[in-house]
C-alpha cells in the first residue's frame, strides 16, 4: 500500500498496522488525540455534550441491566438510536464533511460498530472495506449460513446439532433477521435526514456495497462454514510484538515460582468492582489458588468490607498481550471478548470466561466446543464453583493441549493476518474495485436467492400434471362405464 491514501472510518487500531505498508493516513475518531503526537493525521470529532451525557446514562443503563440479569433487546437498540442521532450530529458538520470530499482517498476502511461509518463512506461516494470485530452478523455481509451446521447468532448452538438443535437454529434465524431488521431501522431518520429522496441507501444493501470484509476470528477459534471470496478471515490482526512485562508485577509473579499466576481481566466497558457480590465472590475464589492473581479492575476506592486475597494484585491497566505470553502464566480469565480470546488462543493459554453481553456468550460457546475453557454464566457465579473450574483447567492437561494446538493453526497460516489484509486491500486497488469477487446473489431478489420461483413454478407443474391425469383418469373410468352399459343393453 505505499503512497496510497486511506480514510479510516472510527480508526482505533488499524493506523499502526498500515503504516508499516507506508500508506498515507487521515482517521476519524471519537476519542480527543490532542495531546498526543501521531504520526498520521487524525480528525477528533465529539458529539455535543449533552448527547454524550444522555448517551453514557443510556449505555450505562443497558450495562447495569446486563449484568443484572435484566438485558434485553429494547435497551440496545436505545443504545443504536443515540447512535444513530450521533450520526446525524457528526454528518451535520459541513466543514468536516465538506474536507473529506476535498481528499483525494484511495480506500475508506471502515472498523465497525454500528452502521454510521456506511453512511459516511456512501455520503463521500468512495469505495470502501470493512472490518467486523466477529463473524455473528455474517448475514448482514451477505456470507451463506447453512442452517443444518452454521449456528445463528444467539443461539448458544455449536456446528454439531441434533434434531432439535437444528428446529432451534431454523426458527431462531427468523428471529435474528427480525431484529438486524430493528437494528437498522433505528438508523431511518438518520438516512432521511441526510440523504435525498431517490437516492436513499438501503441498510441492507448498502453493506453488499463493501468491496472486501475482514473479520477478527480464524478457524482455529471459529467453527468451520462457507466464505465468499471478498471475505477474509485476519484473526490475530492486532497482536504486536512482545515486550518485557513491567518489573513490579514481574516481582509479584517470582513470588509464586512453579505455581504460575493466573490473568483476570473482565474487558474495558464493564468495571466488576462497580457490582460488589460478582467482586466479592471471585476474590474469595482467587484465594483457593496457590497461583498468584493479576487482576484488571479499576477500583478508585477499595470496599472496606472486602480483605483482598494475599495471593491477588489488583491494577489499574496491564499489558494483556504481554502476560499472556509470560511463560508462568498457568490460566485466562476472561469476560469472552474477540480480541481477549484471539490473544490468548495465539500464545495457547486456556480459558475460563464470565461473559457478560453481545457476542462473548457465543464465543465462549465456541472455547468449550474446542476444549480450550470453559465459561460459567455471571448470575451463577459463586466462589467455590470459579475455584473448581479454574483448577479443573489448570490441573486437566488437555486444556492446554487444545490452547497449543489452536495457537499452532492461528500462527501456521502462509500469510500473517497483516499480510492477509494489506494484500487484499492492495488487489481491490489495482484491480479498481472487487467486482469480481462478489457473487451474482448479491443482485437478485430474495424469491430468486431461495429458488422459491423455481420452486412456485415445479409446484405448479406438478399439481397441474396430477390435475390433468386425475381429468384423464376420470374422462377414462367415464368412458369404460358407458362402454359396459352399451354392452349389456
């Protein structure tokens, strides 16, 4: 990609990767850089503050729900409506909008959250790929989902199903299409804000408009199913070399010898200090271990009536990455995030995961199915059962097996997944566009997708042959009558 121009749409973690290829970049993000130096030019946007209030009470209200056990679809999909109005604020800002069309882009490269990001690239008619964190809104992209094998997201099913696995898949895709439907509507007054009559995109056509799609997984995690040729698998994308893990936990480490440590970190988004029972029952559990505890959680103010285990050491931040290639490292625990999983499956670490929301139910649907972890659902979390499972992990050899010998395909492919994504991005451009990657299903209607003319037209063909032949067999059976009574008179 040298010398070429790229627009990163919601760019947090591509600009290192391109700029290794040399490529010019201009990323659009919602976090302030200013104060920091970057070697690539950034516009940092951010919505008025009263949105921003309004839409950190909405998200917090969905999170506090989740994790009492309380979630439901109608709270995210107010989360997508502050999007959506987070859309219209940002595609309102003519001076922004007006520099963009101004640039001469190569590519726009889109790292999606939600469907803002799509209407930006149409607002600026440039081609554009996408990258999706998961592989669970494949249907949306256009990928085939053979329901027989091809679990829908949500359904917590792996690619092994019995009879009623499969009834459950069948009729839970109807409900996934249902809601991807609700999804985008929430983005409907965006649209007709934005874009005059005529020529209006259609959500779900609009995202068949991306030349290529990059999907954050690899087969050594996600169950085997068909890919189209504009889609690529580049599981792995974000892993960066290892660096020597910080010498005060380093310390901490040396402490428990052979014994090892185990790594908690529950995300980003979601704070486990902020619900005291979740805290105070994997505490309690850390403190079975021998292992010594490194554990993400930013608490400003520890409970007073919590004594924290002697084995665990609390931290605001941690190198992730880094732990997770230290050699003493014995266990992961984790919320069941894409990103969290991938690192641990690349330095062949096993799980066991608390997920929260989104997609980490289903993927750690998928560390059980390949016997790397296990998960436990948050509203059965208790001490004793958390110090069972991870020294159930820890003590049965084939956990770690299973880690290894995912790392071994993750890190085996001919390619790296950088390789994999600056090489595709590099043949869309000089090939000017991906049409010849995407398939002619991608323009037919949905009765002719399904064959269901086909299917109406052989219908037809049949009761109408067995209508003539019951009409002969009738005209027949009428005429051998007559012919007796003929006879006999």
């Amino acid at each position: 990609m040298a010398g070429q121009r790229v627009l990163l749409l919601v760019g947090f973690l591509l600009p290192g990767v391109l700029l290794s290829e040399a490529a010019q970049i201009l990323t659009i993000s919602t976090v302030d850089f200013k104060k920091e130096e970057k070697s690539y030019q950034v516009i940092s946007w951010l919505a008025p503050e009263d949105h921003q209030r309004e839409f950190k009470k909405s998200f917090d209200f969905f999170l506090e729900e989740t994790l009492g056990g309380r979630g439901n679809f109608e709270n995210l999909l107010k989360v997508l409506e502050y999007l959506a109005l987070q859309c219209s604020h940002f595609l309102r800002r003519k001076d922004i909008m007006d520099s963009l069309k101004n640039e001469n882009f190569d590519m726009v490269i889109l790292e999606t959250f939600d469907y803002c990001p799509f209407l930006i690239a149409e607002k600026l008619s440039k081609p554009f790929v996408a990258i999706l964190s998961t592989s669970f809104g494949s249907l949306e992209f256009g990928l085939p989902i053979p329901l027989s094998y091809v679990p829908v997201f949500h359904s917590l099913l792996t690619d092994h199903m019995d009879f009623w696995g499969r009834v459950k898949n069948f009729l839970m895709f109807f409900s996934f299409c249902r809601r991807q439907w609700h999804m985008q509507s929430a983005f409907d007054n965006t649209i007709k804000e934005h874009f005059t009559e005529g020529s209006r995109p259609v959500l779900s056509l609009l995202l068949l408009k991306a030349e290529l799609w990059f999907i954050n997984s690899d087969f050594a995690f996600d169950f085997a199913r068909p890919l189209l040729p504009n889609t690529v698998y580049v599981g792995g994308l974000m892993e960066k070399p290892i660096k020597p893990v910080p010498q005060d936990l380093e310390n901490f480490i040396a402490k428990f010898g052979d014994s090892g440590f185990v790594l908690v970190t529950l995300g980003s988004m979601v704070n486990t200090c902020q619900n005291p029972e979740i805290f105070k029952e994997m505490n309690n559990a850390f403190a079975y271990l021998p292992q010594g505890v490194i554990w993400k959680c930013q608490c400003s103010h520890w409970p007073k009536d919590v004594h924290l285990a002697a084995n665990v050491k609390i931290v605001d931040w941690l190198p992730q990455s880094d732990l997770l290639a230290h050699p003493s490292i014995r266990l992961f625990v984790t919320h069941g995030g894409q990103n969290s999983i991938m690192e641990a499956i690349q330095h062949g670490v096993p799980m066991v995961g608390i997920p929260l929301f989104g997609d980490q139910p289903e993927n750690m649907v998928r560390v059980e199915a390949k016997n790397f972890g296990v998960s436990i659902q948050l509203k059965k979390l208790k001490a004793e059962t958390l110090a069972l499972k991870m020294k159930q992990i820890m003590e049965d050899k084939r956990y770690k097996s299973a880690a290894v010998a995912a790392s071994v395909i993750l890190r085996s492919h001919p390619l790296s997944p950088t390789q994999r994504l600056v090489g595709w991005i590099d043949h869309v451009l000089q090939t000017g566009g991906a049409t010849h990657l995407k398939p002619y299903v991608f323009q037919q209607p949905w009765h002719e997708q399904y064959l269901l003319d086909v299917f109406v037209f052989l219908l037809g063909l049949t009761l109408g042959t067995l209508w003539l032949c019951g009409k002969l067999l009738g005209i027949a059976v009428w005429w051998l009558c007559g012919a007796r009574k003929v006879k006999e008179t």
